[in-house]
C-alpha cells in the first residue's frame, strides 16, 4: 500500500500537469477563457444576492453571504465527485497505452477542485469584507478545514471512480445522490432552523459538519468546533486508507472494462 | 538477479472474449452473470530472462501474444499468472503520444507526454533541446499540436519516448513510422541505446532488422514460447514455418479450384490470368517441381526448378511448335523469358506429352512471381497463350535486392 503512494509521489510531475491541464482546457474555446474561474462565483454571488433580497426573503442575515460562505466549499465537493465519478471510465485511451499509477487520476481531479476553490476564495473574501465580515484570526483554520475535505473528497472520488468502471450506472445514481446530500449539508439553511427529529441527518453528517467548520470561521468569526473536526478528520483519514485499497484492488481490472 | 534486468517467470494471461457484453439488472443480481464471455489464453507459461545490455526480439505471426507481453512487460497489464520483475526505468514505444492534447504547443506536450514516462520537469528541461532537434520541428514545435502531419506528430512523439533517457526500452514495430530517412535515424537512436548498455526488447516484422540487431530472438507461436537462440538460426526456422503454412494454404486453395471442377477443365486451374490461342495444341497443366519432383509454390533461391508443361495435341499434325515461358515479377516486370524456338530445341508433337523446362540454380531475388506459359507456331501464331498460369513464391535468407543473382565473389587487395 504504501508503494502505491510511493508510485503516485514518483508520478508527481504528470500529476502537477494533468491538473493544469485540467484547468486550463476547462474553458477552452470560450471568448473569457480562464477568466472564467472567477467570473463563475461572481456572477452566482451576483445571482444569489439578487435573488435572496429582493424575490425571497430568508430570516438570516446577509442571507447571500450566509450562502456563500459554504457554496463554493459544497461545490468543490459535488463537482469533484460528479467529475470524478466518470474519470477513469474517459481516461481509457491512456490506461489502455501507457503505465502510471491510476491513482493519479482521481487525484488530479481533486487538486483541480481544491486549485478551483482556492481561486473561489479571490472573490469571497473581497465579497465578505464589502458587508463587514473581514478576514479575521479563525482564518487560521482554514487550512485545516481544507485539509480535511480534500481527504473526505478524495477517498469518496477514490470510491466511486473504480466502482463506476465495473457498474456505469452509478454516475447517474450520483447525480441524484449528490443533489440529495445538498439539502442535508447545511448549506441553505441554518442548522437551528431544523426540526429537533431530523437533527441527526446533520449531527452525523461529515459534510454538515464541515460546511459548518466553514461558516463559523467566515460568517460567524468563531473558532470551528475541533472535537468535531478532529472526529471528521479521523474519520475521512480511515475511509481514505480503505477507499485507496479498494481501488487498489480494482485498478488491475480497469483496462479489461473500459 | 544481479546482472538480470528483465525475468519473466511463468507468466500467463487470458482475456475474456464477451459475446454479449451488456448483463441485463436481473442476470446481474439473481444470476450474479456479468454475460455471456468465452476465455480465451493469450499467453501461456512463457518464461525467459534478459540480461542486462542485450537486445532480444520477439517473432510471431500476428495475434500470437506478442504484443500483450510487452503490455504486460510495461504493467499497462497484469499477468493472471507468474510474475514480471524489472530492474530500472522502463520506456516504451508501443503507442506513441499517450496523453498529447491536440491544443498544447509541441512544446507543452513534451512536458506533458515525458512526465507520463515519470520525468521530473528538471529532467525534462535539461531534454528539451535535444528532442526539439531530434524531432526536427524547428519552429513549428511552438504550434499546437492539431496542426502537425501525422509524420511530424508521430516524430515528435518518438523523440520524447527515446529520450527519457529508460534503462530498459521496449519497441513494438515502430519501424512504420516517418520517412525513410527518420527510420533510419530511429534505427541508429536504437543501436546507439544498445552500445550505451541498455536493455532492450523489440518487436518487428522486419527480420534483417531483427537478425541484425537482436542478441537473441524469442519465437511466440499461439501463445506458447517454442523457441529462442541466435537471431539467424531462429528467422530461417520461423521463415521455414511461414513458408510452409502458405504453401499449404495454396494447396488447400488450388485443391478447391480443382474441385470446382470435375470435368477438370483445364482453364478454370489457372489462375486469374488471360489466355488465347487456337487450341490446335492445349496446355492443359503447368506444375512447378522442386529437386524431389514435389509441386510447390515456394522455392529456394538458388535450387533447382522444373516447370512442366503437359500438352495435348489434336489429330493435325503440327509442324515447328515452339513451347515457351515466361517469368514476370508480380508489378508485371518480365524477370527472363525464353522458349524452345530462342534455345534452338526442335520438339516433334505427339497426341500428349510433358515439356519440361529445367533450371538448375533458380538465381531469383526473393519475392512473388507468376508464370506464363506459351505453346506456338514458329511464325508467332498461337495455339494457346496462358497468363498468370501459376504464381510462385522464391525464398531467400539473403536480403539482395534487385531481380536475379549474379554468381560472385569478393575480393579485396591492399595496398594498391
């Protein structure tokens, strides 16, 4: 196992290049280009602010901001997931012609999400301190929060990558799955807002608990709640180890199935 | 394995061969029937091991597994049985240009395509020029790759794949790509890898390449390993065996074209070619005979040849006939032709008989020749003219060009 993620470390310069690869043929062809990445989340701030303060009315306040603190975060999750669901299934014609390590694969989809997300940030934070939320001390954690995603994320994309190869159709039973998981992540609504009976679909929930991380260092200015994200962070360490033995186990059949 | 680079140990592989790929939900989950597939073994038990420096080639027909053993030499696949170890870095030319993005400069593939082969970009930086200039694209290695010929997309390819600088190179019939003059360049880069020391497997259907290059061939015949050895000693044997599995196809084709026919009329047992005459004489066979009387289509540059031509003759009795042959290569270009009337032979016509015509060194190039065949009247009128009567087939473990051999020998003298 841990030759697996020798290989992978050895691989590190194709990794490096498949992600900006990724980045940059995304909007390839559009008049805006990679101008895009950040003309992305403006223009859904734009939308959301419109939206929420003038045709409905949340009892939040800065309701745009409360939702944007956690979207860009959900996104980098959903997208990741949804994209690397199919990734090795499109990656045929270079599984088929040449030897690497087809963990790279899922991990570059990954790391194009979290660069992704981390360009989301140049208009967030500008975007949070226009309605006085300035960056402040928690941003400290925000590292770790990260951390702790891209771990979640990754062993998930390790998952459901293989498993698409030998069942297709998972990736569209994503696509329902994912937009499910939306409503029970915390993103749209407060969690006090919730009936008292269905509490635990978010108190066991990872990724509540991670969009909460989020918001409590940018909209609430408070320090996340490190028992709770220490629980998460071991739980996404654990599921990752699995998950790469998993799809170590299934990689050598890929080439049979694709 | 201290001095061993490549041992293969038992190794084996099957693929599935699905007749009905799609399972339905239900086959899936009561049945646990993933279709319906049949297994078909493409590598059986082949175990060999190269040491480290030498060049081995691989020989087979196509489809006999070549091909998936250096896959699985590359762990692009895994064996189902036996194992494969590997001392050092592998680079292989078995699909060029793995991972090139049509709308990348040149440039920017080649740091994309050799950190596929696991180069680090400082390695790759301190390449580049060279595998600019190896590919020669000069200027044009700044334009995306879509607008490249396929000649300079597959140059450009080759030149990053041998310059990643492998312990271990493994070549599969890359001898097809470019011009000639870059073939030649490829097979210089390969021998200059060899002198450097490196290990190398290649496969090629060019075997003066081969017996040239190879320290030692493998022969993989239907999935089996069932020889290996000296490079000249392997290609004759596996030339023999191609040699005679086509003659046997002829035989099998020729049987049916005489099946066809019971009444054995003659026109229909030559092949496709034209024939006139007015028939006062017919040729009704021609048979090419090796030293020991056997028909053939395949001859040994070199050995004796016998075309026998059977005729019979109608009640007139004809007076000066002149038998005559001709031999063409397959483009239609006359290699020699003579006849009895040329060689001054007066042959009298009996009801029936057999011409023969004998060589005693066949001294024809290697290749595929047809036959004519003529039977005449001295003043050029024909009685029946055959095209394309057989076809035949010389074989040569010399690689001579040109049409025929000329008996030689070399000399030298120094000093002069």
């Amino acid at each position: 196992m841990i030759n697996d993620w020798i290989d992978v470390y050895n691989y590190r310069e194709f990794l490096k290049n498949s992600v900006s690869k990724d980045l940059r043929t995304r909007y390839r062809g559009s008049v805006f280009g990679f101008l895009w990445t950040f003309l992305n989340p403006l223009l859904m701030l734009v939308v959301y602010s419109v939206l929420f303060s003038i045709v409905v009315r949340m009892q939040v306040d800065n309701y745009p901001l409360f939702l944007f603190s956690t979207l860009l975060s959900w996104n980098f999750f959903s997208t990741t997931i949804l994209s690397g669901s199919s990734i090795i299934v499109n990656s045929g014609n270079l599984i088929k012609k040449i030897y690497f390590p087809h963990e790279i694969l899922p991990i570059s989809v990954v790391m194009g999400g979290l660069v992704n997300y981390i360009y989301g940030l140049v208009i967030l934070i500008p975007a949070l301190s226009i309605y006085g939320y300035y960056p402040n001390t928690n941003y400290i954690y925000l590292p770790l929060i990260l951390l702790i995603q891209v771990i979640l994320t990754l062993a998930i994309t390790f998952l459901v990558s293989s498993l698409t190869v030998f069942f297709r159709d998972l990736e569209h039973m994503l696509v329902i799955i994912v937009n499910a998981l939306f409503y029970l992540s915390g993103v749209l609504f407060p969690l006090s807002t919730v009936p008292e009976r269905a509490r635990w679909l978010f108190d066991f929930n990872p990724i509540a608990m991670l969009m909460a991380s989020y918001r409590d260092v940018f909209y609430y200015n408070q320090t996340p709640d490190m028992f709770t994200l220490s629980m998460i962070g071991l739980f996404s360490f654990v599921l990752l180890i699995v998950a790469q033995r998993i799809f170590a186990k299934l990689k050598f059949r890929f080439i049979e199935e694709i | 394995m201290s001095n061993i680079a490549i041992r293969v140990s038992d190794v084996s592989k099957k693929f599935k061969i699905f007749e009905d790929k799609p399972a339905t939900l239900k086959d899936r989950i009561i049945y646990r029937s993933k279709g319906v597939f049949q297994e078909k073994w493409v590598l059986r038990d082949i175990s060999f091991d190269v040491p480290q420096g030498k060049m081995i080639g691989l020989v087979g027909r196509n489809g006999s597994g070549k091909s998936t053993l250096l896959k699985i030499l590359t762990r692009i696949l895994q064996p189902d049985k036996g194992e494969v170890e590997i001392k050092g870095r592998v680079s292989s030319l078995l699909e060029l240009g793995a991972g090139f993005h049509m709308d990348f400069t040149g440039r920017e593939n080649i740091y994309m395509n050799a950190s596929i082969f696991g180069l680090s970009r400082k390695e790759i930086d301190g390449k580049i020029d060279e595998i600019i200039r190896f590919a020669e694209l000069g200027p044009f290695i700044e334009n995306p790759v879509r607008t490249y010929s396929s000649g300079m997309y597959m140059r450009l390819a080759f030149s990053i794949a041998v310059h990643v600088d492998p312990d271990i190179l493994l070549i599969d019939e890359i001898l097809a790509v470019g011009d000639n003059a870059f073939q030649k360049k490829c097979i210089s880069r390969i021998e200059s890898f060899k002198n450097q020391g490196k290990t190398i497997v290649f496969v090629s259907h060019d075997n003066g390449v081969m017996e040239r290059l190879c320290d030692e061939l493998y022969w993989i015949h239907e999935s089996k390993l069932i020889a290996h050895g000296e490079p000249r000693r392997i290609i004759r044997d596996y030339m023999d065996f191609l040699n005679d599995s086509e003659e046997k196809r002829l035989n099998e084709e020729a049987k049916l074209n005489v099946k066809s026919d019971e009444v054995a009329e003659v026109k229909e047992v030559f092949q496709d070619g034209d024939r006139w005459g007015n028939k006062l004489a017919e040729i009704v066979r021609v048979r090419m005979l090796d030293v020991t009387g056997a028909e053939k289509h395949f001859f040994e540059k070199g050995k004796p040849l016998t075309i026998a031509i059977h005729y019979s003759a109608s009640n007139y009795v004809i007076d000066k006939p002149v038998f005559g042959i001709g031999i063409y290569r397959m483009d239609g270009y006359c290699c020699y032709g003579t006849n009895t009337h040329i060689d001054h032979e007066r042959i009298a016509l009996e009801d029936k008989g057999i011409v023969e015509f004998y060589v005693e060194h066949l001294n024809l190039v290697a290749g595929e020749y047809y036959l004519d065949v003529a039977c005449h009247h001295e003043n050029g009128t024909p009685y029946d003219y055959i095209t394309r009567a057989l076809t035949f087939n010389v074989k040569s473990y010399e690689e001579e060009i040109g049409i025929a051999y000329l008996p030689h020998q070399w000399m030298h003298k120094g000093g002069q």
